[in-house]
C-alpha cells in the first residue's frame, strides 16, 4: 500500500470507535512525532512505533488488527518524510524509504496521549473500605448480569469494592458456572472447576468442617493465586456460618499508620505456602502483603492453613510473628469486618487476592449449609470490565464507522 491518501482502510489498530478529536498541529521532532491538541494534550511518539501502528500499509494487519513487523525485520533507515492533519483532522504521516501513508486516527492517538490505552483503565480505581462505608455487601439483582448498564453497576462495584454480592439467584447446581461465563473462562485448580462447601463430605481442607474460618485469601499457594471467587449458597438452615469479609487495602492501610516497621515486614519477608495432598504439592514463596512486580495486583497471603515454613533469616522470624499477628487482629475486628448471613440463592464474588474473606463457626448437626464456589482470573474479569465498560461509554465500531 503506497502514497494513496484516498484508499479506504481503517485508521485504528483495534476494534474501538473513538470520538474525532483532532489535533491543532504536528511536528516532525527528530526521530519523534508530536501531536498536540488545542487543550494543551501531547503525544510524543517514536517514528518506529508508529510505523507498526500504521493499519493496512504493512504495520498493523486490517482484518486481526495485530502487528506484523518482527522486530528483527524492523527498518534502521525508516523516516518521517512528512506529517501533516488531512482536512477531515486523520493525522498523516509519509514514510521514507518505503513511501508508505500512514494515516492515524484522531481519537486513538488522542486516548493514548489521555492515558486511556493502560492496563487500569476503563476500570474503576479501587476504593478502600471498612464497616463504617459498606455496612452490607454491594448489592445487586439476581438478573443483573443479563444486561448492558445493571452488569456494568455490578463490574464497576466488584472493582471499587472488590466485593459484590447477588440475591434470589435459582439454587439450581449449574447456576454457578451460569453466572460465572458471563466474566469469562473458569479457573480450574485441584478442588475442581466447581466445588463444594459442606461439612458432610470427608473433609481433606478445613472449608469443609463446621469450624471458623478467620479472615484469609484462597491459594496463596500459587505463584497467581485466583483472581476472583464466586461463592453461591445453594442450602443453609444453619444459625452460624456467617459470611465475613474484610477488605485487604484498608486493613494494609491501617497496619502502615499504627505500625510502619510492622508493615515494612509483612511486604518484604517471605512464608513459603504449601497445598499438601496425596496427589498434590503446590508450593510458593512469597510476602503475606505482596506488591509483585509494579502493576501487579496486590495479592494478600493470608491463609494460615497452608502457611507451611518462613523464608526468612531466622532473626526476623519472632518479628514477623508479631506483624502478622497484628494484621489478623485488625482484619478481624469488627471495624474492618462486614458479616452477612448467607441465604439461598445468594451468590458473593470478590477479589480473592485483595479481600480477605471467612466465616463464622457453625453446629454441622444443627442444620445443613452447602455453598458451590468456582475461580476465574484476573485478566478475564478484568478483559470483560473494559469492554462492558468501553461499550456502555462507546458504541462498538461498526466496520464502517471507522472508515473513512
Ligand atoms: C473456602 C471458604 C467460606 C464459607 O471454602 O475457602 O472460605 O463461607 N469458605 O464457607
Ligand atoms: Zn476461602
């Protein structure tokens, strides 16, 4: 595809229609092209960078819309020879030695210089919480996810909150993985796609005892432990057993202000977990607080049950006692605590790597209580909430609609 300004291709390397914003002015900066808009907004843009961003000219593929430059093929020689605004406000480059146009749109370019194309976005920022600002779990209809706007209430809460919980869901047993394909692929692990939570079956990990759980996150075992967690109530005629759920960020937050040296340990010094089975050995090394790599979810270690060894020199072991001891007590106390009683039908989803859930004790002879939870990542739920979200802001691109 050569200089033929006229030719019809697409003007995005995605499948999004973006608001025609364009710029006042582009100019040619050495290796770099920037764009400006009238507002003061900036793109600096390497020429390589957007030579692969060049949809149908041998940048981006037209129909995938993926790169298809091997970064071994990339051309050293490549130059802006001109850039310029066309009248419609599409921004053109022409490119040296291939003699390649490359026609950009406004309004991609613009969400770039916005911030709008990174990880976080198009997600709700979390917001940290105690009992005090969410006294009942974020509640949303049974229906909720059958629809554009009720599903994007639930998505966005589930990411402020980390924390969303349905009622009058049916109890029927493939509910579960129903309402779960909404977000996406389930996460299969040892205990199945789907399981189940009751003390009458031989209990191979304390879930399934009618004992308390204190406040933890699942399978911190795991170098990526779960992203979320669904849990349906399918029967409950039990008087205990409630349903406890603190959120992770606040109680990280309180532990930094009363304790900084506390804190510090919790994030640096490591516990290696271990899921112990027949069949099994699931193992990880990591920090109860874990900040990962920058942009990765905080995950919180937090299970007690499979905290197996430190990984830690043995001066710091008493220290990190302490600390933990600390952040158990402050996500346990009724501050930080939100309890619900679980009735039938209703399902809770949560971040299980930033929420630390449990449950109160119960009398397994005094009635029945049966729960069927399931796993999804989180880059499915994630990958989902941006495209409710994007198509709730932004009507999907029609082919034609970002042609010109
Ligand atoms: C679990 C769990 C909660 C409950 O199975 O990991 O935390 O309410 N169960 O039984
Ligand atoms: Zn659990």
């Amino acid at each position: 595809m050569t200089g033929n300004s006229d030719v019809e291709r697409p003007l995005t390397p995605d499948f999004y229609d973006y608001p025609w914003t364009p710029p006042s002015d582009v100019v040619v900066d050495g290796d770099f092209l920037s764009i400006r808009w009238a507002d003061g907004a900036e793109l600096v843009a390497y020429k390589q960078w957007l030579r692969e961003n060049e949809v149908g000219g041998g940048g981006v593929d037209v129909a995938t819309r993926e790169g298809l430059i091997d970064p071994a093929h990339i051309d050293d020689t490549l130059q802006i020879r001109e850039a310029r605004i066309d009248a419609t406000g599409v921004v053109e480059v022409h490119w040296y030695p291939d003699d390649v146009l490359g026609r950009y749109h406004p309004g991609w370019l613009r969400h770039i210089a916005d911030g709008s194309h990174r990880p976080e976005s198009w997600l709700s920022d979390p917001v940290a919480w105690t009992s005090a600002e969410l006294a009942e779990p974020p509640t949303h209809p049974a229906d909720a996810l059958e629809s554009a706007l009720p599903r994007l209430a639930l998505v966005q809460d589930l990411m402020r909150y980390g924390f969303v919980r349905l009622r009058g869901c049916p109890t029927d047993s493939d509910h579960l993985a129903k309402l779960a394909g909404h977000f996406g692929p389930l996460r299969d692990t040892n205990f199945g796609r789907v399981w189940d939570v009751k003390a009458d079956i031989d209990p191979t990990s304390t879930a399934n005892t009618g004992l308390r759980l204190g406040p933890h996150t699942d399978l911190p075992t795991r170098e990526a432990p779960p992203g979320f967690q669904m849990l349906h109530c399918v029967i409950n005629s039990t008087s205990g057993g409630y349903s406890e759920m603190a959120d992770g960020l606040a109680v990280a937050n309180r532990l930094r202000a009363m304790d900084p040296d506390a804190h510090d340990i919790l994030t640096t010094r490591r516990w290696i977990f271990f899921n112990r089975g027949a069949e099994i050995d699931h193992r990880w090394s990591g920090p109860l607080i874990d900040h990962g790599v920058p942009g990765s979810p905080l995950t919180f270690r937090a299970f007690y049950p499979v905290r197996a060894f430190p990984d830690m020199p043995a001066d710091d072991v008493p220290k990190a006692y302490a600390a933990m001891r600390q952040f158990s007590h402050i996500a346990a106390s009724p501050e930080f605590q939100v309890a619900s009683r679980f009735e039938p039908g209703d399902v809770v989803m949560f971040d299980n790597r930033r929420v630390l859930h449990g449950r109160g004790a119960y009398d397994p002879s005094a009635g029945s209580r049966h729960l069927r939870g399931c796993y999804l990542d989180h880059d499915d739920v994630r990958s989902t909430a941006r495209v409710w979200a994007r198509r709730a802001t932004i009507p999907p691109a029609g082919a034609a609609a970002n042609v010109i």
